[in-house]
C-alpha cells in the first residue's frame, strides 16, 4: 500500500513533456500567454517592463531562445514622445538591441518632439535601423492637428523654411517612405485622444476612428 502511494505521488507531480511537442505547437501556446489585445509601451524606465512574460523567460535557456523573439515580433508596441525622453534610455541602448530588432509592429505617437531635436536626430535613425537591419514592418505615426498644419505650411512653403520643424517633417517623411515598411500610415488628430489612450480607455484603433489619415502629406495613400 505504501508503494502504492508513493508511486501515485510520483505520477501526479512528473513534468508535462512540454519540449517533445511539435515547435508549431510550441508557437501557438506561447501567443496565447502572451499576445496583448493593446499595444505595449515602450515607454519605460525599467530595464524589466511589467508586462514581460517574466516567468517563462526564467524557466530554462530553450524557453528563452523560444519565447522572446516571438513575444516582440507578435506583440504590439507604442512609443509617445513628449518633451522629457530619458524613459526611453533602456529602449535605445546596447542591451535592448536584439529586443528592438525583433519588433514588427510600432506605434509612434508624437505629442512633442523631444529637446534639441531628439525625434529627428536620436529616435528616427533607431527606427530607420529597426526597418532596415530588423524586423519593423508595421509603423504608424500620430500626430497633433498643429503639428499638421505646421506641415501643411511648410509644405507651401516647399524648401523655403528650414530649422527643427523641416528636419522633423523630413524625418517623418523618411520613415514612412522607407520601401521595406508593408503598411505605414500617418495619422492627425485632437491631444485629448492622446491622454485617453495613455489612461487605457481607448485603444489604438479607437484611437484611429477619432483621427484623420493624412498619409498624403507623404506621399502615401490612405491607410
């Protein structure tokens, strides 16, 4: 009888063997534990984001090598940029390289340009390295309706106004432009959609139904 018990004990604490599943299998377990229906900040001081399947990186070196690079390419993610830029420190560093290379999706919303030209002359060039040396192939931009019309006017103007709102303007051209990108879209609309987004009462594609699509300005279609 007390065989008896310790075998049972033992069957019902053995290891289910999750690695002997198919890889495909693997994959679609793995979305469904960490697959957000919203879009992930990027926006962080941490070198660990709350949202960060924690857990199942720490499991085992194979779990790992499995499991980020599909957390990142799945996973939406959303970048605002205001006048302060350190949170994004950990993002643009050496260490989150491989992270930053692996995303597919981004949404950069522009609420301001950062100091001393940060967007045009700090953020962009990462994101053109995202496209170029790393996966980014889904990229949206959101701007304010003044930031719009600033455009509009410089648009007039054609190469007449220079300074930090043609360098921003140019560098949002670019990015949208870049051919390897396969959908990209440039959005206006009020802040307060902003905030609303940032509190988690809109989603992105709420977001969208409030905004216009002014990829034109770009030389785009709409999205």
């Amino acid at each position: 009888m007390l065989l008896l018990n310790t075998t049972s004990s033992s069957t019902a604490t053995k290891a289910f063997p999750f690695f002997d599943l198919p890889p495909e299998l693997r994959e679609k377990i793995y979305l469904l534990l960490f697959v957000s229906p919203r879009p992930l900040s990027l926006f962080f001081s941490s070198k660990v984001p709350a949202y960060f399947p924690h857990d199942l990186l720490l499991t085992c070196s194979q779990m790992y090598q499995e499991v980020r690079p599909l957390f990142f390419a799945y996973n939406r993610f959303t970048i605002r940029l205001t006048r302060h830029c350190s949170e994004l420190d950990y993002f643009l560093s050496p260490d989150f390289l491989d992270a930053r290379r692996s995303i597919r999706t981004l949404h950069l919303l522009l609420s301001r340009w950062g100091s001393n030209s940060f967007f045009a002359r700090t953020l962009a060039p990462f994101i053109s390295d995202m496209i170029l040396n790393g996966s980014l192939r889904n990229f949206e931009i959101a701007v304010k309706i003044h930031t719009q019309r600033k455009f509009e006017e410089m648009m007039v103007a054609g190469g007449e106004v220079y300074g930090e709102g043609h360098e921003n303007f140019e560098a949002v051209k670019e990015l949208l432009t870049d051919p390897y990108l396969e959908s990209k879209a440039l959005w206006s609309g009020p802040i307060v959609t902003l905030d609303l987004f940032d509190s988690e009462l809109m989603t992105w594609d709420e977001m969208k139904l409030e905004w216009k699509d002014v990829s034109w300005m770009v030389g785009l279609g709409c999205a």
